[in-house]
C-alpha cells in the first residue's frame, strides 16, 4: 500500500460517495487507475464496504449506552447469538481481561434502557454508563507510519 492508497482510503473513509471522476481530480489519477486501486484494496479485503453514518438522535434512538459484561453465566457462543438478534446493540467487542464484552447500544429512552439490562441480566454482572457527549465520533482508520 502506498501513499496513493492511503488517500484513497483516507477520502472514502470522509465520504464514501465520492464520485471515481472526484476521487481522481484529488489524487491526480486517471479514472481507471482509482477504480483499479479500489478494486484491489476490496479484493485485498481492506475495503470491506461501504455504508452511510446515521445519527441516531435523528432516527429516535437518542441514548447511546456502553455496556459492559462480566463473569457470563452462558457459553460465548450462546450469549453471542443472542445479542445478535437485538437491534438496539450497534456494536459488540468480546475483549480480555476482567470484563468480557464491552456493548454499545443506542436505544430511545429509559424503558427501552431498562428492557435490555433486563434482557442481559441473566447472562451475567452488567455495567451501564449513559454516553453524555462522543468528542470523537468517527475517525478515519488508516496504516499506522511505523
């Protein structure tokens, strides 16, 4: 991956609906020289997709949550199929140490707050905090220089 590429990510990562003819104009490119370096950084599964970023305040779903799991009374592999049925979880990372899933949910108050700590009390200790500001939201991710 080259400088070139780390752009092209860098662009589409800002706004995934940049035009090829766009992305050309910023990186001084031919078209089909960006719609190939697109077409392998997918193939390389670098890309994975492209996807548009919903603010879910907008959409009724004002409460952002981080929930963290510990001591799961289930298998992961049970607990992890349940989860992903729920539609108020955006995010879920199995991670190490004393905690075992750190969850982020966006839901759209108190009642639907209180049913999904209900939902996941029997799989084991859960910890809510209520997200108050994000100062960052989104970054993009791009090759680290070492």
């Amino acid at each position: 991956m080259d400088n070139i590429d780390i752009d092209l990510l860098k662009f589409l990562q800002e706004d995934a609906r940049m035009t090829v003819s766009e992305l050309s104009k910023k990186l001084s490119l031919s078209r089909p020289s960006v719609s190939e370096r697109l077409h392998r950084l997918q193939e390389q599964g670098i890309i994975e997709g492209f996807a548009a970023r919903v603010s879910p305040a907008k959409i009724g779903r004002g409460t952002l949550l981080i929930i963290q799991i510990s001591d799961l009374k289930v298998s992961a592999k049970e607990f992890e199929e349940v989860i992903a049925g729920d539609e108020d979880i955006i995010e879920c990372h199995r991670v190490t140490g004393h905690i075992g899933y750190f969850i982020k949910a966006a839901v759209t108050g108190m009642d639907s707050l209180r049913l999904l700590v209900d939902k996941l009390m029997p799989f084991g200790n859960i910890y809510t905090s209520i997200v108050l500001t994000s100062p960052v939201k989104f970054r993009p991710i791009l090759p680290s220089e070492n």
